[in-house]
C-alpha cells in the first residue's frame, strides 16, 4: 500500500521560501509511470492544484503559481518536495502531495494526510 | 472563482438520492475526463469516481459519475449520515495546461 508523508515547517515570514517534503512509502517513486503533485487548500476553501513532477523534463505548474514554484524529485530518498518562492498571507493553506496517475483519465489516487503552513511574521 | 462550477451545497434526507452537479467549458470537461473527490471533515481527499464513471476499488457502488457534453454530475444513492463530506469535482484543463477543480459542495444528510 502506498503511502505518502508530507513534512516541513508549519510557519513561514512573508517574502521567504516556503519548502515541504513528501516521503513516498510502499513503492517507488522511480517505478511506474506517476505525476507526483501538490494541492493546496486554504481554510475553509477549495482545492487548488500547483503542479507536479513527471521527468525533470516534465513539469507543469498552475499557471497562477508558475513563476514561484518548483517541484523536484529525489529518488535516492524516495520523496519529492514542493518550493514556493515570496510567500504572503495568501499562500497559507493546507499542502497537500498526492500521487497521479493517467488511465484515459488523470487523476490522484493516494494522497498525504496535509499539513498546515502558516505565513506570518 | 473556481474554473469549474458546483453547487456550494446540497442537503437530502436519509435513504434519499442526490445529485451534485459540475459545469464545465470544451477545454476542461467537454475534452477530458471528470473525476470526483470526497473530502471527509479534516481529512484529506479521496477518489471517488475516475474517468467519468468508473468507480475505485473499494469505493460503494451508491455512488455513480456520468457526463454530457461540458457537464458531469455526481449521484449518491441511499444516503447516510456518513456520506457528509464536500465533494470536488475535477479535470484537465488542455487552455492552462492544468488540473482543475470544482469549488466543492457541502453535502448534509438530513
């Protein structure tokens, strides 16, 4: 059974780099042919993809967030991890990492549990 | 303001059947498939119905996916009180080159 595990800090200062960590367990990430993603989702809120990782010649990012993200994967460790660049208030949010995979449909069928990063001084 | 456009609510009494609606455009639902998402309180998302209709291991069959045009819907049939979760739904956007998702819709049991 796979698992994912999402992990970093919780409090991030207006302007700086918030970065988080996904640990994949019960596969590998280098095995099959998987999107590794993040999602996002402010309290209260919906849902809100920021992209994900398929090669390092294959990303995609929200075209929202494009110009702040990037999203990397290590396969010595087994994780891939998120970076958002010049944070504020507004990308406080539950973060998600998900697996995604395409079967004449792209969709995420294992998800991490969330966790809450706060943008704050 | 969600590309795609659910219902923020619906409510149905026990043993009923509802449906939650998910409008679209050609570049997301009317060109790629629709997925539905169950979110239980202070969980994480759960796949619900992939490729339009399909239904994954495990998952209950009260639960249907279908899709017209730019359009899909999702019906839960016998509802109980543990149905109450919010329902995304969710596809390909081939104009952002992303996924998207709906805004979600509150379901309650009565």
């Amino acid at each position: 059974q796979v698992q994912l595990q999402e992990s970093g800090p919780g409090l991030v200062k207006p302007s700086q780099t918030l970065s988080l960590t996904c640990t994949v367990s019960g596969g590998s990430i280098s095995s099959g042919s998987y999107f590794w993603s993040w999602i996002r989702q402010p309290a209260g809120k919906g849902l809100e993809w920021i992209g994900r990782f398929y090669t390092s010649e294959s990303t995609n990012y929200n075209p929202s967030l494009k110009s702040r993200v990037t999203i990397s994967v290590d396969t010595s460790k087994n994780q891939f991890s998120l970076k958002l660049s010049s944070v504020t208030a507004a990308d406080t949010a539950v973060y998600y990492c998900a697996r995604a995979r395409y079967s004449g449909s792209y969709y995420f069928d294992y998800w991490g549990q969330g966790t809450l990063v706060t943008v704050s001084s | 303001q969600s590309v795609l456009t659910q219902p923020p609510s619906v409510s149905e009494a026990p043993r009923q059947r509802v449906t939650i609606s998910c409008s679209g455009s050609s570049s997301n639902i009317g060109n790629n498939a629709v997925n539905w998402y169950q979110q239980l309180p202070g969980k994480a998302p759960k796949l619900l119905i992939y490729y339009d209709d399909l239904l994954p291991s495990g998952v209950s069959d009260r639960f249907s996916g279908s899709k017209s045009g730019t359009s899909a819907s999702l019906a839960i049939s016998g509802l109980q009180s543990e149905d109450e979760a919010d329902y995304y739904c969710a596809a390909w956007d081939d104009s952002l080159n992303g996924q998207v998702f709906g805004g979600g819709t509150k379901l309650t049991v009565l």
